[in-house]
C-alpha cells in the first residue's frame, strides 16, 4: 500500500506516522508514506498558495494551481493507471470500517489535505473521486483525519499487524462493538477475570465473547446491533433453541434429585 499525501505540512503527516505499527510498517516496507509539501508547487515566489474567495467572504481560499501541480507530480509517479484521491472535508460521505476495508485493496491512495477555508472548487472537480469525512465537527486541516483513515486502511493490509486476525476481529469489523478483555494478574483489585476465560473450552470462550459484544453493541450502539441482527436471524433461532434444551435438561435434573 503506497500512502501519497498532498498536505501544507509533510513534517506533521511524517511524524504521526513514524512511529507503532505504522513506523514498523514503513520500515518494513509493508507500506509506504509519500508526504507532498503542496507550497513546492506553487508558481509564486513567496510560496503563496491561498487568496481572498471571489464574491466575498470571511479568510482564504487554497489555490487550484499548486495543489493541481502537486497532485500531477504524484500522478506522474504512480503512472497511468487510475487512482483514488480522497479529500478529508465535512461535507464528505462518514468514514467507516467498510470503507477502510474497502480502500485497503488499492495500490495507491492518493489523500488531499485542505485549510483555510477549504480549496479552489475547479481543482476538486478535477481531481478528487472521494470526498470523505471523520465526523461532523470541523477540523483545522485535513491532516490529522487523513492520519486517521490511513491508521484504519493500513490495518486491513496483509502484513501490516502480526497477528491478520486483529484486524478482522476488531470492533466494527461485523458491525459488533468488540468484547471485554483481560489480562495478568487473575485478580486485580479484587476483580476476577471471567471463570469462562480460564475454561480452556475455546468453543464456550468465543461463545461469550460473541454474547458479550451483543449485549455492548446494543447498549452502545443500537442502530449497529439492528443491522447485526438483520443479517444474523439464525443466530437468534439457534440460541433459543440453546436456551430450551438447557432448560429441559435443568428441569429433568431438578426432577431426578
């Protein structure tokens, strides 16, 4: 996977990416970070690259020059073929996991950062195939949720993580908030770690796993839980049919003493 970032400041998209998972990814060569400094591009002298809005307005508008110019040098690197260039703006469709799934299978994404108040629309219209979105709040700059979406895209990249299930059994990855987790001690602060977890029954342990992150999902997140359940109705058909075979067997036990 080969990040490519049209940004006003490469030295903050290096940096937060230099390090963890992503730092080991780069040294590895499991992906690669291109930080494009979109002032390098800009026909005037003084490094310009935003002006006043035509037809009024409050602050500056991102010229279409220098970020068109930025956006050709990477185009030339990559080649003809076609490429994907996501511009991180409000008003964009909200990014999920299955849109970073999605995006995963790219060779190349191409990510362009706005400020100000935001970029020369001639140039969007040109260049961009998606406008994306972290959350509905406005940020600075695109740099930090273009950071954000290429933490959650290179994930769903083979190799990325050490262990390919992380990636698939996380939160979100099956519309389910992920179950509670534990570690050593077995009791901390007078808290036991769940009997099921020390079972060794992997069957029961994933089980509970899989209960635990309905009851959060639906608590949480309702709406996710709904779409779960829509596509899970055998799930319910089984469990109670669990449920009645348990009880019978209590009942008869109850019966015999």
């Amino acid at each position: 996977m080969n990040f490519h970032v049209l940004t006003l400041f490469p030295e903050m998209i290096i940096q937060g990416l230099n390090t963890s998972i992503m730092g080991r990814s780069l040294e590895m060569g499991t992906i690669t970070l291109n930080a494009v400094n979109i002032r390098d591009y800009t026909a005037n002298k003084h490094k310009k690259v935003d002006d006043y809005p035509y037809g009024g307005g409050a602050g500056m508008l991102m010229q279409a020059q220098p970020v068109y110019d930025a956006y050709l040098a990477v185009k030339d690197s990559i080649g003809e073929k076609p490429v994907r260039v996501i511009y991180l703006t409000p008003q964009g469709k909200t990014f999920c996991q299955d849109m970073a799934k999605e995006l995963a299978k790219e060779e190349d994404l191409v990510f362009l950062c706005g400020h100000y108040e935001g970029i020369d629309e001639r140039v969007l219209e040109e260049i961009v195939t998606d406008y994306v979105s972290i959350g509905d709040y406005v940020l600075t700059g695109g740099e930090l949720p273009a950071m954000v979406m290429m933490d959650a895209v290179a994930r769903m990249v083979p190799g990325v993580l050490g262990n390919q299930d992380s990636g698939e059994n996380e939160s979100f990855s099956n519309y389910l908030l992920e179950y509670p987790q534990y570690s050593r001690p077995e009791v901390w602060n007078g808290k036991k770690v769940p009997e099921i977890l020390l079972s060794g029954n992997h069957a029961k342990v994933e089980e509970w796993r899989l209960e635990k992150s309905l009851e959060k999902t639906k608590a949480v997140r309702p709406e996710l839980y709904e779409k779960w359940a829509e596509e899970n109705s055998e799930y319910f058909v089984k469990k109670a049919k669990r449920e009645e075979r348990q009880r019978k067997k209590l009942l008869k036990e109850k019966l015999l003493r």
